[in-house]
C-alpha cells in the first residue's frame, strides 16, 4: 500500500518564492529546508517539490549527500553537475558547432580523462553552472538532499562556496537563473552555512518543513478503508496517537500498519490496537538504546556530551567553563582541554558516532535525535540519566513487549 502523502500546495508556494514570483517573501539566497529524518523530507523533495520546478520549466539536478558516504560531498555535488552537463550536450549535438561542442566536451564530460569542473587544473564548480544554465537557456534548480555532509570536508565546504558564487553570478537584476534548495535532517549543521563567520549563505534563513499531521492519517484511513472494506469504521484517533508516538515519521508508522494487516499476523484484536503498542514498543526501545549508550560511556566522556547537549553552538572545549563543568561531573579527577579534547575524540569514534567535528574544529551531536531525547529527559528532570532509571526503562519495555 502506497502511503505518499501529496503536498502540491505546499510545493507550488515554494517553487514561486524560488523563482521569485511570490507577492510577498522570496528565497534569493535559496530554500534551507530541515526536518528531522525519517519525516518525509526526501520524499517531499523528490516527488512534490523537483517536479513542480521541473514543471514550471527549470532544469532540475538532485544530489544526495548521503548516497555514498565513502566519496566527498563536494566531489559528488561537481559530478552531479558534470552528468547534468553531459546530457545537455547530448542533447544539443545536433544544433551546436563541432568546436564549440568539443570545447564544452573536454571542459565537462564526466568520462573524459581530462580535468573535471571544480578540481585543480579544471573548470571551477561556479563556471560549470554557469555553462550548465548557459547550455539550458533556462533555470537550472539544484536540490541538494542532506547537504550538512558538505560540511564534513574542506573541498564540501568550498563547493558551497562556489554554490553562492554561483547564484550571485546568475541571479542579477530580479532574474533568477539558479533555484537552489539545501535540505537536512541535522537543523544545526544547515545553520552554519548562514550564521558563522565567513559562512557562504549569510543572511538566509532556515525553515523547517511542516510536519505530516492529521490530515497524513486520515488520508492513510481513507486507502485502508478503500482496500480493507470490512475494517471499517478505521479508528483514526488511535492512529493519530500512534504516529505521534512514532514521531511522525511515515516509514515506522506504515510499516507497523502493514505489519498488524499482514494476514500472516496472528494477534488477537483490532489492528489499530496493535499499530500503537507497537509504537510504543519503538518509542521505550529508542529511549532505552539511548539510555544505555550513554551510561557506556566513560564519566568524562558523558560529562562532554551532556556539556554539547547543554551549550550547543556555545560549546568550546578549551573554555574554562566547561573544563569547570567536567570537574564537577568528575570529582576526583583534574580535568584540562587536551582531556575534554581526547574525550571528544572517543566520542566521535563511539559506534554510532556520537559527536561530529567540522574541518575548523567545531563540534555538535551527530544525531539531532539525540538532542531531542536529551531535551525530553531535562524537561521531565530525569537529565543526567542513572542505571536506576535504565532498570525502570527496561521494566517498561519488557512491559510493552508483553502487552503487544
């Protein structure tokens, strides 16, 4: 059962503001766009937002950073744009001079030996867009999908870079030539590519994308009880209950629906009653895993992270403040920055990695979930957690378990 949720208005809106259309607002500097994972970002990139750019008459390019984390997110940006080339030249070979086309050719073809745009001895990422868009005679929209990667590597740092070279150089005098649109799971990542010194897009602003809701369910009724008429009436409250439990997140939700309608399923009862046990089985095992890989940690080490966790982008780690902060959560023990340092350093090796360091030594969470369950902890005043509490958490999972 397909569960995509259209959001044509949604997209519509932004695709004018990215072309410069709408009656008030714009995007001139680009669409940031954060949401967290699992949420339905990609999904609303890929089939609400790139085709109505592509409709409105842009040619769209789409990277995904994460696609193969082993290659640079620079690298896989300028080879995005070298393929987008390549067919735009295919596609003209009938209509453009021999030398021209040839010239074109050696500075762009992604299988040509020669240099490739963005690397040293070649065309820039800046002038391979520019001929990109030269090339089209039309808007070009690149969608860059978690385009925080970027910021894992200097030649990703340059290639936003080149990105707002880029959109300066095309979009002149109210003519918007370049739509660019960044989205991200990791909000705080995405922020630093418009508020820190030198960043490329200051000025711009992030927005999150709004959140499937009540009328995602209700939709998600409406296909059940088309396909499964004898489930009718599908209780759509209980179902809201259990996608907020799942976080909203559309992946975890359908699968615990095909799951509980899997005619191989044996459990007594409506399956509506079975799809919220279950997301609160995922939601206890989540708090549960998290619990347990912080109190792993060394004392040092969760007195680090609970320092990120707390500070966020006013973390330092050489900052006596924070030394001042480990000392307390370490009695015992004399703390200096090469030790917090060192501490940050494990955690960034942690499986999963815990902490994420920039090339210019800042650091975050790796895992904006993490902030999340770290931020529901303070609120219920159960912040730093102790083994008592993850015997507690344990018992209410084991509970969970039995009662699904």
């Amino acid at each position: 059962m397909r569960m995509h949720f259209a959001r044509p208005e949604l997209a519509s809106e932004l695709a004018r503001q990215l072309r410069g259309d709408a009656v008030v607002g714009g995007l001139q500097h680009g669409l940031f766009l954060a949401a967290p994972r699992g949420t339905g970002l990609s999904t609303f990139l890929r089939r609400d937002l790139e085709p109505q750019l592509a409709r409105a008459g842009a040619v769209v390019v789409h990277v995904e950073l994460s696609a193969d984390r082993r290659r640079d997110g620079g690298q896989l940006i300028v080879d995005a744009i070298a393929r987008a080339l390549g067919w735009q030249l295919r596609a003209l070979a009938g209509s453009v001079s021999k030398a021209r086309l040839a010239a074109l050719g050696r500075a762009f073809w992604p299988d040509a030996a020669d240099p490739q745009p963005g690397t040293a001895g070649g065309t820039t990422l800046t002038d391979a867009i520019c001929a990109l868009q030269d090339l089209c005679a039309r808007p070009v929209a690149l969608v860059i999908d978690d385009a925080h990667h970027a910021l894992d590597s200097p030649p990703g740092e340059a290639a936003m870079a080149s990105l707002k070279q880029a959109s300066g150089e095309l979009n002149r005098r109210g003519t918007v030539r370049l739509q660019l649109v960044l989205a991200g799971s990791h909000r705080d990542k995405l922020l630093r590519l418009m508020d820190t010194a030198g960043a490329p897009f200051q000025g711009a602003t992030i927005h999150s994308l709004p959140k499937l809701g009540v009328p995602y369910v209700d939709h998600v009724v409406g296909l059940i009880e088309a396909r499964r008429p004898e489930l009718r009436p599908v209780n759509g409250v209980l179902l809201a209950e259990a996608f907020r439990a799942f976080r909203q997140r559309p992946g975890c939700f359908g699968a615990a629906i095909a799951e509980a309608l899997n005619p191989l399923n044996d459990a007594e009862g409506r399956f509506e009653h079975q799809v919220r046990a279950a997301a609160g089985r995922e939601q206890a095992a989540e708090t549960a895993r998290r619990r347990d890989d912080y109190l792993g940690l060394r004392p040092l080490e969760q007195a680090v992270l609970g320092r990120l966790l707390e500070e966020g982008r006013r973390f330092r780690p050489d900052d006596a403040d924070t030394q001042a902060f480990c000392q307390q959560r370490c009695p015992g023990m004399s703390v200096s920055s090469l030790e917090v340092i060192a501490a940050l350093e494990r955690l960034r090796d942690h499986a999963p990695p815990l902490v994420w360091r920039s090339p210019r030594g800042e650091y975050a969470v790796e895992d904006p979930g993490l902030l999340v369950w770290y931020q529901e902890c303070s609120r219920s005043g159960e912040w730093p957690p102790i083994e008592a509490q993850a015997s507690c958490v344990a018992a209410l999972l084991s509970e969970s378990g039995a009662a699904g």
